[in-house]
C-alpha cells in the first residue's frame, strides 16, 4: 500500500479519500437504478467542465490512449489528410495514430519548448486540404502549454475538424470547448479530473458527430466506434440504459463524486487555483537557480512543471532523494533531453500545502546532490508568491 | 453505495472484500517499485490460472469486448478467412468484429440452446482455408457452455489459429491453453477472476504471436496493437517498467490480489466448486419446473445459469420481486427470447450460502408472480444436491 | 482481512458496507463543523430508535459492559437496595456491578431458559425498599427475552428505578422506552444497532437524571459519571461542542450511518423483519429435530437463537464444520450448559438469504456431524415459514 | 467527509491510509483465529514501543481519560496518599479523578509553561508518605515535556509507585518505561500511537501488578478493574482468548498495523524524527515572531507546539485563515490563557512536508490577521534547520 509519501507526478496524482472511497466501493449492477443515475449525471456533468453544452460525452474504459484513438478512429478515413501540431512526444503519438487509421499526416513540429506558433499553422492550413487537425493542450512530456483559441478558430476558418488532446488539462486549464469551437477534446481520468486510471473521457461537437455519420468507410477499430457507444451514452443520459460493454462501475462512481467536486468548487476559481499555485511553484524553481524545458513562462503549462537539472546533479540520485523526503517526482519522458529534466504534476486537488511540500523536498534532494543554494531559497520564493494578492 | 442485496448477475459479481479495499487504496505510481511487483507478479499468475505456461498475457484497461478486439485486431490481417462459432449473442459480436479488421467471416450459430457440433465444425474447416476459429467458452446470453478440446485440436489438425472467448469462463470453467493448444484465451475482470469492470485481460499463444509478428500489413486498432504492448508487458515481467500508457493502477492492485486468491484456493478446486454450486443450483430450478436455455445439462455452464420463465410469469415483475428479497438477477439477453428467460450469475467468490439465498428468493419471486409449486422445493433440492458427496 | 464467510454471531454482525466504509473514511477534528452535526444528529436520532422524546442519551468509548457500568455507577450509592432479575449470564453480571458501587443487591434468577416472572419480582418489590431494578431485555447467554412493559410499570407502582440491558434487543425488539416507563436502556454498537464494537450506548430517563443529580456521594467511577458528560452530549446536541474526552470520531460517523438506515427502514417494519427472520429461523432448527434453551419460543429473542446440539454431537467438531460451510456460529455462553448448545445471531441488516445460508450451513454441519435428518428439510421449513403471510 | 485538509492538532492525526483501511474492514469474531493473532501480537508489540519487556499491557475500548481511570482506579485505595506533579490541565485532571478513588492527593502545580522541578517533588516525597506519584509527559494543554526519568528513579527510592501520563507522549518522546522505573505509561490511541480515537492503552510494571494484587479493597471502578482484564490480555497473548467484554476489533485492527509500521521505522528512528521535525517548526514560529507556552525550549514538547498569538491577532479569524489555507489546528485549552494562544499537533506519521505546509499556512493566516512579517521568514527557517545535519 502507499505510504503517507506525496505523489507530484504528472499522474496519477493524488485523489480525494472520497473518491478513492467510492471506486473502493461493493461493485453494484450496470443497471441498478442509483448507478445509472450516477452515470447519467456524469455525463451531464462532463458537458459543464468541458463548457460544450451542445457536445457529446463518451466515458469509455481505457487509458488516455484510448482516448485519442477514439477521436482518430471515428473521424479518419483512409486518405484523409490531417495536421498535427506537436510540441511535445504527444504529438508525435497522434501523427502515428491518424496514420494508423489511414490519414496522410502533416506533422507540424514546433522547437523543443515552444509553444504553437499560429502564422505557420495558417500557413499549413492555407497550402493543404486538410480535414482535421490537432494539437495538445498542455503537452505531459515537455509542459510546453498552447493556446487552444486559435485552433478552434482557424479550424472554423479552414473548414478542418480540430482535436484537443486535453490529457494534461481537462479540469486545470481554462477550457471552453464549444465558445472556441474545437471539435473533439479528450482527456484521462487519473490527470486533473482526479479519478485513478482507467478512464477515457472525450466530448465531440455537433459538427464532429456529422462528420462521423457522414464517413463513407466503417470505423477501423471496433472498441471505439461511436456507432456502438452513442445509444449507450445517450441511454444513460436519458437514464434508460443500454448495453455495449460492461462499464467499468466503479471507476464511474469514483468520476461522478470526482465531478460533483470540480463544479463544486466553480470552473474559474479552479483553474485560477492551478495557475496561482504554478506560478507559485515556477517562482521556487527559479530562486534554486534551475531553468525550466519550456522557454518562456508565458507558455508554460499550469499543472506540471518540468525543471532542467542543475549542472552536476544526476537525476536518478535526485529522484531518490527527493523520495526519501517524502516527494515522488517523475523524471524526463521526452527522448530528446530525458535525463536533462524532470517532471512534477501540480493538479485536481493540489493544495498550497503540497507546493511548499515538493519545493521543500526538492531543496533537500538539490542539497544532498551537491547543489548550492540558499537554504530555504526556494520555499521562501514559494510562500512570497502565495502572498502576493492574486 | 450498494446495499447488502446480493448481486447475482452474471458479472459483474460480488467482489472480495479484499480486492475492493485494495482498489480504494491511495493510487501509487506506476513507477513505483511495489507497483512493478504488483504488475509484473499479476503477468505471471495470469500463465498459471490460464494454464499457458509458454503463453504471452496482456492486461489492458478497458471492457471484455475490448479483449475481443485485441485478438481480432491483431490477429486479423484484411482478407484472412474466419470462422466463427456461434452458441449465442457474443458469437455474433465476433463476427462481426473480424469484418471489422477486414475478415471475410463464415459464422456457423448453432441452434440456440445447443453446443457447438464439432462434426460440422470439421466440415466447415475442411471446406475452407481459413486463417482464425472462434469459439465462445460460456455464452453469456444463453448459459450454453463448449467444450474448448476440440476447438484446439481442430485448430491445429487444419492449422488455424484459434481464439477462446472466456469472458463467462476463465477462472469459473476448466481451462487447460496450452495443454489443449489454444491460441488466444481472452476474457473481463468482472467475471469469474473477481476484479471490477475495466480490465480487458488475454494470453496468446507462441504460436499467436509469430503470426502477429509475421503481418504484412499494420494492426487496424492503435491501441490493441500487441507490437505497443509487448514491450510494456515484458518489461514489467521483468520488473523494469517501460511506458505506452498508464496503467490503471487501482484495478491492477484489485487483480494482484484476485489472483493471489484463485492460486491459494487451487484451479481444481476452484472449478469443481463451481460445477458443484452449478448443479445444485440447477436442481433447485428444476425442482421449481422451470427449464433451462441450455437444451442439455451436460453443455450448461458452471457460471451462469438461464431459466426460463413458467407461463404466466412476467419477466419485469418477478425480477422485482427477487429485488425486493433481497437478490438482483439479470434479465434475458438474447433477442430472439429475451423476455422468456432471467440469467443468474454464480461465479468467482461465490459460496453454498448464496445459491441458497438466490434460489430462495426465486422462490419468493415465482411465489409473488402466481407460479404454482410446493413452498421449500427449491431450497431443499439445492440442500440436497450439496448434501451428495461429489 | 475477513473473508466473505458470514459472521452469524450474537455481535459483531456483519455491518453495512456504507457503515464500514464511514469508519474507514480519514479521521477528522472532534470539532470540525461536519462532525459536530454528525455527533449532534446521532444523539437526536437515538432517541427515535429508544423511543424516549424527552430522555438523554449518552455516546461513550467503551464496550457494552462499559453501558451497564455507566448506568449503575450513577445510579447506586452505597447502601442502595438493587433487585436484579436474571434470566442469564448477564444479569448475574449486573448483580456484580452493582454490588461494586456499593449496592445491596439481590439477585433473583429465574431457571434456565425460562423468562421472568413478574408475580415473583412483584413480591420481591413487595418486600423490599428497593431503589434500583435491572433486567436483561435479551440474554446473550441464553436466548431469552424479558418482557420490559411490566418492568416499567412496576418501577413506577413501587417508586423503583429500572434499567433494561438492550444490549442484545435495541433496534432489534420492540422497545417503547418512555412510554413503558424505563428509567435507563443500554446497549452496545456491535449488536442490532449495527456499528462495529467500541461504543457504548445508553439513554437516561428525566427521572434517572433527578435521581442522579439527587446524589449524596460523587459517582463512584471517575471515566463515566454523568456529571462530565452531560455538558459534552447537550453541548454536541447543540452544535456547540464542550471538551472532556476525545470522542472515538470514526465509530461515530459510522454509528451516524446505521442510525440514519434504521430510521429510514422504519422501526415498525424493522421489529417485524426480525420478528420474522426469526420465526423462519426457529423453524428450520425445529425441523431439523433440535431443541432450544429458551423453554418457550414465545419468549425466545428475536436476535439470536440458541440451539442445543442433538445428541451425540460434538460442539466444537459442529462449528468447524458449519464454519468449512462459509458461516461463522458462536458456540455456547452459560457455564451450566456451556458445551450443549450454540448461539446464532440474526439482528441488524440480516437477510433472508442469510437465514437460509446459516440453516443450510447447519445442515452441512450437522450431517458431517452424524446427525440423521431428511436433507433439505431445514431449508424447507425456513422457506415455508418466509412464504407465510406475515 | 473529511476533504484534503491537514489535520494538525494534537490528537486526533492524520492516520495512514492503512491503519484507516484496517478499521473500516468488515468486522471479524473477536475469537477468530487472525483476530485473536492480531490482538495477541498488539500486546507483544505494545511492550516494545514502551521498552517494557516484562510490563503488562491493557488495550481496552475508551479514551485516554479513561487509561488514566484505569491507573489511579487499581492503584488507589481509599486514603491512599497520592502527589500529582502537575503541568497543565491533564494534571488537574489526574488529582480530580484520583481523589474520586478515594484518594488524598496533594497538586504539586508548577508554574503555566515550565516543568517539573525534581527538587521540589523530592521535598514533597522527604515530607509525606505517598503511595503513588503521576506525571503528564507532556501536557497537551501547555506543550510542556516533563523529563520522566527522575519520576521513576524517586518512585523508587520513596517507594512509591510512579503513573506516567503518556497521553501526547508514547510514540513520539523518548521513553524507556522499565529502564526508567515507572510503574504505569498510559496512553490514547489517537496521538503518536497513530490509531483513531476510542482505544486507552496502558502497561503496568510488576510492581504495579503486584500492588493492586495485594489491594485489601475491591477497585472502584467495575470495568477498568484489572482482576477482570488480566485473563483477557494474557489469553489473547497466550492465543487462547478469554471474554469479558467484546474488544472493539476493526480500532485493534488498526492498532496491530500501526504498531507494525511503529517498530518497522525503529523507535531511535522515530523519536529523532519527532525531535527534528518539532525543532524545525520551532524555528519556523520564532522566526514569524511568535513566543510559545514553554518557557524554554528545552522541555517544549516534540509532539505538539503551543505558541501564542502576537498582539492584536484574534485566535477565532487566525485559525479561520489558517483552515481556509488548508491546515487545522487548535486552539487554546488551558483556562488561564485559552484566548492567547494555539496549538499544532505534529506527532505519529508527520512529515517535512507537513512541518512545511502547516507553517506557510500559519503564515498566510498571521498575514491576513494583520501580523507584520518577512513572508516567507517561516518557511525559510524550517527549511533551514531541515537543512542542518542532524
């Protein structure tokens, strides 16, 4: 079992007792009456956190994976050209997955650290015939964030279906699916929606569900076509449930306490947390000397962080002794500069606390890594910006 | 949350306490070295309750048909020849799957109620070059069980590939993979291994994965693709984790100790458990007068049971009944008599006590509904039948 | 960890899993506002289940004996005559308290397996100046019930104040405590009440409280003297929590739960599903040729009953067997009769199932035993007696 | 349920999830086999964490008054003479419930905020002749640690029995009960022990044992009477459990599991944990300004903090900020100064972490109280003193 260690890895994070509580639960029926209620209602409840109130939700078991195959799935068919904006490792696993599905893909990649620079994309966009174009929120690889408006706009502009890989943002960044008009967002349960993995969440616009009715070719996977999916979701939502696959119950319960507790703390107020709590976070980073992976704050993701070691610190040392504080970290994932950087997730339930928590508990692992610093440099540089009014 | 009714469908089931309090626990990392134990620990104790010693296993979040669609996928290159068994629903669901990947699919239904004829199975094989054979182990929608020997013995003799669905089977019926030479085994946590929903679990062959190996063309589902999953599956074997997506780590932990249970019972055991509690249960319904959907006990499965309703008794109302004493069934699946027939699910971690309360508050259903019969018969048939020595 | 054997003990039962998993929520401040309306409401609710608008109720750490120790240390002053009518084990217990404070006591015990005849204790009231009278609603030694009504009566007619030990009856036999006139009712968590063991329960009448705050002598136990708690249980009541010991917080959250579960099914119907399951339960034992220690089923508890084993059977060879069966039986109490008999205890949230699962578990055990009996016919009679009309 | 909060008061902590996952399983026979190894296992470790190999331990359902009960109820006889070495309110608490044994008790108070002076106990002994002499290790009133060893070592030399209030002490100050002589160290299950509230858990020396055997008269109290838990502990330790009362499983449970990680960190380990971790916030308050309770560091407690509230910051809005900030605390309990200061808890599982969290929220609570500070000066000096080698 876990001990009392802080998980800050950029997922699974740390849940709520109350949803751990429920998915822990005796497992009832599919169709029992309460259930269907709970699953209906968390359809609901995904539509508000999305801001897509015309949108349809999917809640499918699988990972986050499976979420972007299903966005893919549904929407390619063999020859359709598609654009991928990458900045990060995640992009690059959506251009191999269109091309799965039979897309010829452009992959639009963008310098390590960099967030989407729009002009080229419309450049892209005006040169091609693209029907479909995505690009990742917060990127979990490099937390390199972009800016999602310009997608939903262009996309508009251009005729192109979007797609918002919100894996590492649903629920911690500012969304508005439907004001911005991108096509399909999708994310995982164990990130900022604060569910433990096994879930794959996506809503799809209006627009997406008409370019699915129109495909001319059967969906290529079987699992994830919304063909079989929409009565199912429709079912519950109408509280008349209907079988597909047998849903995976508890982590549903555990979805729905996890909902009701994101609309009951208000969508703003929540992402006003990630970003007061991140920016917190990045201004201890910065006063133990570290630089970050993205290059600029501006563009920095507010539910990880990913500092550059110091020069002479081995992250595997580093790692370890942070975890003999107390702290587990993630270390690099990107292959370009995996062992230059690390990782830490700072979102759903995150707490002051648990910022002070991990900026202390990197000092420690810093210090016995042979770093030099001002002791307490960092937690200072913490608790200054937690005072500052917001 | 679920109160103290007993959920007696045929999965999901009522779950160890054990595993539910192992599912609610704090998530860790999937990086975490107890984790790895966990994980890599479960990968070698699927070999043993599936009896492959030499097999490949795959823990996938995601549903039963999932694990479906991980066989089918994989296995299935465009233009391969299939052919499909069908004892009920899920055989159907097969076929139409394998067309999905491309397969030109020969279904063989077997009249409902009936077991698969080997004798036209041979013929069809005979006839045909095919690629893949189906078979489903336990018919879900009908309680008709096959006999999986001959599935793999025809396999081989005319060299194709076999896949067992034992998704109503696997850890509730005798299953011997590689004795019997079967090329894939899939099945759901839900069921008989006694996990909640969200685990789609299979073991293929050497043979399975040479074929995989040797495709010409790419998996048609991006997420199933063994070529992705193989080096995460050997790597937690192996204890050092690679990653392609994260895991879903409560589940898992559910499945470690499930599995640990299934071992420390003993597979003979486990299985003549459920051929004893399937026989008294079925005596019980006799006794009652109802018929069964299986047209012969000797193919009726050990995990489920599917009687039919004695005239005048309404499907909706005598399931509310049984509700109201306390036990929840399920309804009929089937569609060609989905209203003449209720399933009742007895698997995994089920006990004497409960056959007796689900056959009892039967009674008290079929009692409240007008069905005519000596109060007690049930119960004392099922008592009687636990009382044989075995 | 348990497994998913039932626990058929006269206390612990098996508890709500909604309860459990209350217990097992994190611990939170004996102040926090949540809690303070959970203790606060708890205190309102047990005096809906005693049945005593206008008494006091106390929530204390301890176990049942603590309860009777509560209600005599503040009752008695040295000197004080006690009548202690005893229909078991723990009325001689009571004798033994009382005589610790300084009470002179006399015990009048009424033979084994018989109930309390109130022709002799309204003699012995006759007789006597007696100030305290204390009877066992429920003997958990032996299986007997008092009948309380005249109990109060009598108190009243000879000015004497009256205890009931409800420790095995309360939330599990009808109790009328206010308006039978009781001055002081007692019980435990882990009994009908159905929290497991740790609390002590018990409400005080307006008149045990002048009686109390009439005393000449402080309370003779520092731990349970009314005078500290009654700051405490007002104030909680309130909502304006008063400090005096820490209060076991998780035992309360759960004992909030089943409270709210008891009002919610309704005392009324409660009283009768017992009154029913153990009537069915009764017969079964009946029909199985066993005889019982209560003389008369009329007097026999509707929360445990208590078998004597047929000749030529050995106790504890029976309750291995019973427990190989998947239920746990508790074996005989009262040392005059110790090894021939065995206890059941049905109260709570028990189940039809669960009576045909424990009968059909004593068949198991008595056939394993050498018992001759018809098979099933346990089973039969319980079933038959559930199919009446109530 | 309890939210994300950190609990920081002094009893009761934040449990491990899995002491808390202990408590909440569903509840066994208090004489099945694993319960009776558990519990008989309890008593054996209890001896170790008091560094009492010939003590007898008592593990009974209640709170820490009523380990005190249990101690002066077996130990005193009417006209006993007893000297209460007293440091706060848990002092006057023990000469209160002393006396209602029958006692003659004279309070030896040391001024608010010191501790004892030996020589002033060692005139009280020269001048009286004392049969039992208590301490409160640390006063969760004041904060105050009292140094144990002179108790012991005058116990002896006076010949009168030693009783140690270990309340807020076991588990996290340095004890040696049998090296140091002292007859009883009771405590409460909700502080350092790690356990949630409703177990008083109390070892007596053999001198003790020996003292209340000899006892000419029946102890006062019927169910903390030693006579009748001395066959309890000894036939649950022997693994042939004996009733008197049922024992409260799912708290004993969970008390087995902390017991198990108690000894698993090592008791040198630990205790020099809770000496770093209270140093370092300390350091943390006295850099924000504020005094403390204690008036020298020297014998402030390592469990718990006391410091007072500068000028002109009310205790009620200062403990809202520090709650909204996400941390718990308490307030004030001694009567002389409840208004002037507040009280943090760090004791049992506590972390840097923690120690960190609570003091950036003692700060954001001190600044928007109006308090004048360098912001983050309290972080800074924790982080510091976590820094220096220890």
């Amino acid at each position: 079992m876990k001990d009392r260690k802080l998980l800050m890895i950029p997922g699974p994070i740390e849940f709520e007792p109350e949803v751990l509580a429920a998915i822990g639960e005796p497992t009832t029926s599919h169709v029992d009456p309460e259930f269907i209620e709970t699953f209906g209602r968390a359809i609901e409840l995904i539509r508000k956190v999305w801001m897509a109130p015309n949108g349809q939700p999917f809640i499918l078991a699988g990972s986050g994976t499976l979420a972007m195959d299903a966005a893919g799935a549904n929407l390619i068919e063999p020859g359709d050209r598609a654009l991928v904006l990458s900045t990060g490792l995640f992009g690059e696993r959506f251009a191999e997955l269109l091309s799965r599905y039979g897309a010829d893909v452009t992959l639009l990649p963008f310098p390590l650290g960099e967030t989407v620079d729009y002009g080229r994309v419309k450049e892209a966009l005006a040169s091609g015939d693209y029907k479909l174009m995505t690009a990742t929120h917060v990127d979990t690889s490099t937390g390199v964030r972009v800016d999602p408006k310009p997608l939903g706009r262009l996309g508009r502009e251009y005729g192109v279906l979007t797609v918002l890989d919100g894996v590492c943002s649903v629920a911690g960044e500012e969304l508005r699916q439907e004001e911005w008009g991108i096509d399909v967002v999708l994310t995982a349960s164990q990130k900022a929606i604060g569910v433990p993995p096994g879930l794959a969440l996506l809503v799809a616009s209006e627009r997406a569900i008409a370019a699915f009715e129109g495909r001319k070719q059967p969906v290529g996977s079987y699992y994830v076509d919304w063909g079989s999916w929409l009565p199912i979701m429709r079912g519950y939502e109408a509280r008349h449930p209907a079988y597909f696959a047998t849903p995976p119950v508890n982590l549903i319960c555990g979805l729905g306490v996890s909902l009701n507790r994101i609309i009951a703390e208000g969508l703003d107020r929540r992402i006003a947390r990630h970003r007061r709590l991140a920016r917190a976070f990045r201004a201890g980073i910065s006063a133990l000397g570290l630089s970050q992976v993205p290059t600029d704050s501006a563009h920095a993701a507010n539910t990880l962080t990913a500092p550059r070691y110091p020069d002479g610190v081995s992250g595997v040392e580093f790692l370890g002794h942070v975890r003999d504080a107390g702290v587990i970290l993630a270390g690099g994932l990107h292959p370009e500069i995996a062992s230059e950087y690390f990782r830490i997730g700072h979102m759903g339930a995150v707490t002051e606390g648990e910022i002070l928590t991990t900026i202390g508990a990197v000092e420690t692992g810093l210090r016995r890594s042979g770093h030099r610093f001002v002791p307490g440099a960092g937690v200072k540089a913490v608790q200054e910006a937690l005072s500052d009014p917001d």
